[in-house]
C-alpha cells in the first residue's frame, strides 16, 4: 500500500492522518493568524442607510432596525468573537421585550430620552452612556423622544453561533413591566454598596454614564498615560471590577492632541467606533483613516498603533474579546521594537 492508498482509505471512514497537508504541524514555529481582515466602515455610510431603513423597515417587519458590520472575509460577522451593529429607534417605537443567550451592550451614539429596560430596570439613554445587557436577561428599548436615538449594538453572536448555543425567546408583552427605579444599578453598584445574598446573574445589568467616564478621561489626561493607547479606561463589572463581561470587555480611550502611539499586537480582536475626533490606525501595512462615527476592526495579532493629528481630542470606544482569551489562557500582548 502507498501513502496516498492509505490517505484515500483513512478518508473514505472520514478518518484523517496526522501527516496529511490538511493538518497543522509542529514541525516549524506558527504565530496566531487571524482569517479576518482590518477594515474601516464610514459613518455616512452607515448612518444613510439607516435612514433609508427608517423609512422602508417598521419594527413589525423586523424586530430590530440595525446595519451589521459585516468583515469583507468575515461570512457577515464583524471579528470571528465579537459583533457590532448600529441601531436606529424612532420616536415612540417601541422594541420589543426578548432575552437571548448572547451577551450584548449599548453605546448611544445620537440622540436621547429614550430608554433600554433590562430585568424591570430602566436605564435612560443618553449619547455616550454604556449600558450592560448581560446574557439571558430581558430587555426592551422605547423612544419617548421627539427625535431618533442610534447606538451601537455590540454583543458576542459568533461565539455563541460557533458554540451552536444561540437561544432567544420572547416576552410576552411588547414591554417588561418596569419594577425598579430608573438608573438603580448606579446606586447598587457604587462606591458604597448594599451587600448582595442573592445574585442572579454574574454579570449584572448597569449602566456607565458618560458624564462620568468623561470625567475620568479628562483628569487623567494630564498624566502620562498608555505609550500604545494613549488615556484609556476599561470599563470594571459593576460587581467583581474585573472585565466587563466575562465573553466581551469594553474599553474608552482618549488620544491627545498631536498624540501618537507606540506599535503592539495582541491576540484579542477589536472593533473600534470613533465617538468624538479623527485621526488614523496603521494595522500591519494599512493605515485606516477614521472621523467621528466611523467604525474599524484591528484582528487579533496584528500590529497597530494610533495617531490623533489634530489640535483636538479624539476619543474611542471600542469592545473586545480579551476576557474570553485571558479566562483560557490564549491572550498574550507584544510591544514591537524600536
């Protein structure tokens, strides 16, 4: 028998030989490699098409009015872990209640007075608030303004697609009753804090006002600051300060004027959105020129830096897979030499 015969009879039993081709080796060094490719998606663009959908999309045709950031190589997906879409509601819709088994958040990126209700919780929404969806939690969104409210969806679909355990159902009514006070999180979750005996879910709903993240970002922008991020806060869980989610963590980062970033790779995949500013990010040999409310991916591994060219601030948020890989133990970071 030869080599080949065997390779032909291994897959006929759908059976497959370490040596075939089809089959990483460990005879050479491999360095992590991302199928995904960096990619910048424009605010006009996106934005024009959901005013397009604003007239042609009711909620009743679709439950939700969202433009998806779909990767050129990415089969609909923004990154192969985490996802990010943009979401327009208008004046008195309402989104219905659901609860799925991804994990999701909100960054309100235009308008305001509207609100998300998580888990009979309301959390007023106003542009640059961050609010938590954790996973399997019910939540529902309604327009009491006189004007549309867009934000970004981000949540981890393709982790829970690829781990075929993608769940959703349906609240009875359009709307959650409402059975706390707006905003309750802020205060349960403060500095001082009432003591929890009964925990329902790990990660808890919150909301982080911008307000205050604002705050912070300008105070320390007198300190030295990240050499490859410039200022830049992570968001804490409301209830242990580690990651934001244990699938997603959610980053805000602010680039001074004439601020220029050292390079680095890790092996987390990112998608940013240009909240305040302009600016560019080189990721391996392409340089992504981004103004205020545009979007772009860094895949995981690839060399990147930032630069704010400007006499103003630029200022970024951006969602991330990082606590995924560090809880496996697949995160590992690289500054690149001089």
């Amino acid at each position: 028998m030869t080599l080949d015969e065997l390779n032909r009879e291994l897959a006929a039993l759908h059976l497959v030989g370490f040596w075939s081709g089809n089959v990483t080796g460990f005879e050479q060094d491999i360095e992590p490699k991302s199928a995904f490719e960096p990619h910048l998606w424009k605010w006009q663009h996106i934005h024009e098409g959901l005013l397009k959908a604003r007239e042609l999309v009711s909620l009743e045709m679709s439950e939700r009015r969202t433009v998806r950031l779909a990767n050129p190589v990415g089969a609909g997906w923004a990154t192969p872990t985490v996802h990010m879409s943009v979401q327009l509601v208008r004046p008195a819709e309402i989104a219905k209640a659901h609860r799925h088994s991804l994990t999701a958040l909100r960054f309100v990126v235009r308008g305001g007075g509207a609100h998300t209700t998580v888990e009979g919780e309301r959390f007023v929404m106003s542009p640059g608030d961050l609010i938590l969806t954790p996973n399997w939690t019910w939540h529902d969104h309604y327009n009491g303004s006189a004007e549309d409210i867009v934000w970004l969806d981000g949540h981890d679909g393709p982790l829970v697609k690829a781990l075929e355990v993608i769940r959703v159902e349906m609240f009875g009514r359009k709307q959650q009753p409402v059975e706390a006070p707006p905003d309750l999180a802020i205060h349960r979750y403060g500095r001082a804090r009432p003591y929890e005996k009964n925990v329902n879910f790990p990660d808890p709903p919150f909301k982080y006002p911008w307000e205050e993240t604002y705050r912070a970002l300008a105070a320390l922008a007198a300190t030295k600051g990240d050499p490859y991020d410039g200022v830049l806060l992570r968001y804490a869980n409301p209830r242990n300060g580690g990651p934001t989610f244990r699938t997603i963590g959610c980053e805000i980062q602010m680039l001074r004027s004439r601020e220029k970033t050292k390079q680095h790779r890790h092996s987390s995949h990112t998608i940013y959105h240009a909240f305040r500013g302009a600016g560019r990010t080189e990721v391996g040999d392409r340089v992504l020129e981004w103004s205020a409310g545009d979007c772009f991916s860094v895949p995981s591994w690839q060399w990147h830096g930032h630069e704010n060219a400007s006499a103003d601030e630029a200022i970024l948020f951006s969602i991330n897979d990082r606590p995924l890989k560090e809880a496996l133990g697949f995160y590992w970071e690289e500054p690149r030499s001089e």
